[in-house]
C-alpha cells in the first residue's frame, strides 16, 4: 500500500476517531434504567417447585450455555427418615430432561434449585486478580470476559459452586440475573419459564415489591448463612439437610 | 561547583528512573480502559456490554399484547400463571417479526407428563398422573384438555 502525505494526514483524524471508539466501548444499552434504583436478588419456594426443568433448559436458551454446563440446575433431595443430615442428591444433566421417578419409597423428596446467589459480599469476586468479576451498583455479579484471563480463582472461590469455565472462550462464566432483561424491564428467563412460579425475581430496593412482604410473613433462607457472602437468594420452605 | 563534581552518574541513573515513570504512566494511560473505576476495581462500560445481550424470551407482556384472546381465556384457567413461554418455548424473534417467524407446533404428549407424571418429589398438592393408567390408548392431551385452561368440562373449551 502507498499513501500519500495527502492521504496520511486524512487517515490519521480517523484512526484516532476508531480509537477513541474503542476505548469509550459500547454505549449505554437501557438509557431508562437507573442502576442506583435498584439491588436485585430472587426468591425461590421450594414448596411450588416440580422439578420440571424449564428454568435450566430457558437459561441455556437465553444465555447460549454450553451443554453439559449451567448457570442454573435442579437438584433432587431425598432425605431418610433416619438420616437428616446425609441427604442423597442427584441432579441428572442438571435437571435440564426432568427426574426419573426415584423407586424406593420412605423418606422425603424435594427439588431445590440452584444458581448465583449474587451474594452482596461475595468471596468469588474478591479473589479476582484483574478485575474481571464484580458486583454492579444494583446487586448483580457479574464478569467482564473481555478481562477474564481464566485463572479459575473465582470458581474455586464460589461456596455454592455455581460458576464454571466456558470450554470455548476459556473464561468464567455464571449466571447474569439475565442483566440484559432486567435492565429492560423484563424479568430473567428462568422466572419467564418458570410454570409454577417458584422462581420469583425480587428488587430489594423497590418498596412495593411484594419480596418485602413475603419476607416479613414467611419463614425464608438462604443457602450457607454461616460464610456470611450476604447471598440474595431467598429460599422459602428450605429443608435443613440442603447443602 | 567541587560539591557536584561526581554527581553525574548520579543525575543520568535519575534520567533513566524519570524517563522509565514518565513511560509507565503514558503506557498505563493508554491501556487501561477509560471506564476502569467508574464504579470500582473492574470496566465500568462491561456492564452496558453484559445489559446489550439480546433478548430470546419475549417475555408474556410482549405475547399478550397480541394473543389478548388468549391471555383472556388462560388468565381465567388453572394455567393463569403459567407464562406463554413456559410451553411455546422462546419467541423472541417471533415477536420481532410475526410474519416470517412461526412457532414450532408443539407436542403435548411430551410437554404435559414433564410438569404432570407423578414424581414423588413433587409437591403432593401439586396434580400429577401416571401417563399409562390416565391415558392407555395414548389419546393426545388437547383432546379432552384445553392446555390454556385446562380443566375437563369447563366453558373455556376450544
């Protein structure tokens, strides 16, 4: 390629224009959302849970999740009557083709799903060495795969294991609270899915959100509370032997 | 000037330190991103990035924005608060462009036993049946079932 002078001085404006581009990054993507308005977590009621699979085949749906990967997943608690604190746990495929009926009969079986408990003081987002994982303004942990350099600090670092390592791009992934819905007003695809409404998204900081009410009136964990993460993940009628 | 005789060697390794500072702060200026610390230790434009994600549930508001019809005769069923989505699966891309874009037509033999064949596991309130003994002949659900209100015998039959 031959430039002239002319054509140099031209292009040089322009690559700096590109440049600023790139390092400005993409624009504000929901110009009506304010994240300072907001501190998101979920509520899940164990009671109305069937074990159906339609929030873990929605998330992978949603979010392009590698198969044999998930950012949520069903688990099967079957507790004995004489053993409370070993629970027998099975979670075939995630709970992504629903649960064979279990054969044996006594005890107690229940479904418990699982994901990103978008802990306020979360220990994944601490160990980060580059600053890849954080938590937003309004509550939601999320990584920046452009940061990523995979170290897998922050999957060891997850107590309830709900991150992994995406076998393509080599980076952490987990669940967003589906962050591109929720800024949009819309709420997250395991919630849309959800049939029986289980799965209920909360906003923490709006007052007439009924999580507030339901707090007060029900008897609501949340997963591991001794650790301290201040997880926002809301476990109504949650038996005592789920880990 | 005796005092700063043997200062040279001293003022040229002060050089290389100056040049080298005044190096690692142009170079950092020009790496990190302009966003880095907007809102703490990370990217600050990597939260509009995440939020710029396209959407693939419409979401039922978007659905009953056209299907009133149905979102009339399923908010009165014992499926009122199962969203469109849940079974239709996800229609974003239907919703965007009604036209060209149809939904697959679903199965009801595979798409009702996944919330109703009996499981202990479920909840015991919950209405399950066994697939074989219910239905032998293996008639299809919507046969008797309206899946949008689906109890036997009530007004919202198709």
């Amino acid at each position: 390629m031959n430039f002239t002078r002319r054509q140099m001085l031209m292009l040089l404006p322009a690559a700096a224009i590109a440049w600023e581009s790139v390092m400005a990054g993409t624009p504000e993507a929901s110009p009506n959302y304010a994240m300072t308005d907001h501190w998101w977590g979920m509520l899940i009621d164990i009671s109305k849970c069937i074990g159906c699979g339609n929030c873990v085949r929605a998330c992978a749906t949603e979010n392009n999740v590698p198969d044999g990967y998930f950012r949520t997943w069903v688990e099967r608690y079957h507790v004995s009557d004489d053993n409370l604190v070993s629970p027998v746990v099975d979670s075939p495929n995630g709970g992504k083709d629903g649960f064979p009926p279990r054969l044996e009969s006594g005890g107690k079986d229940f479904f418990v799903p699982k994901m990103c408990n978008h802990c306020a003081d979360s220990p994944c987002t601490q160990v980060c060495p580059v600053g890849a994982t954080f938590i937003t303004p309004d509550g939601v942990v999320l990584v920046d795969k452009k940061y990523c350099i995979g170290c897998r600090y922050c999957i060891q670092a997850c107590p309830y294991g709900c991150r992994f390592l995406n076998p393509k791009t080599q980076t952490a992934e987990k669940c967003t609270l589906c962050y591109h819905r929720i800024t949009k007003g819309l709420t997250t695809a395991c919630c849309e899915a959800c049939p029986t409404g289980a799965r209920q998204l909360a906003d923490l900081k709006n007052p007439k959100d009924p999580i507030h009410e339901f707090l007060r009136t029900h008897n609501v964990q949340v997963l591991k509370p001794y650790l301290a993460t201040g997880a926002k993940l809301f476990y109504n009628d949650l038996d005592g032997s789920v880990r | 000037m005796s005092r700063f005789k043997d200062v040279e060697h001293l003022l040229r390794v002060a050089a290389v330190f100056a040049v080298g500072i005044a190096l690692f702060v142009a170079v950092r200026a020009i790496l990190v991103p302009r966003s880095f610390g907007e809102y703490g230790h990370y990217r600050g434009n990597a939260i509009a990035e995440i939020a710029a994600q396209p959407v693939v549930f419409a979401g039922h508001q978007t659905c009953e924005a056209c299907h009133s019809d149905v979102a009339e005769v399923k908010s009165k069923g014992k499926h009122a608060t199962v969203n469109c989505e849940a079974c239709h699966g996800a229609l974003a891309k239907h919703a965007d462009d009604p036209g060209t874009v149809q939904p697959p037509k679903l199965d009801t033999a595979l798409l009702c036993v996944r919330c109703h064949e009996v499981n202990g596991a479920r909840p015991k309130n919950f209405p399950q049946i066994v697939a074989k003994e219910h239905d032998p002949a293996e008639v299809p659900c919507e046969a008797c079932h309206q899946p949008h209100s689906p109890l036997m015998g009530l007004e919202a039959k198709p």
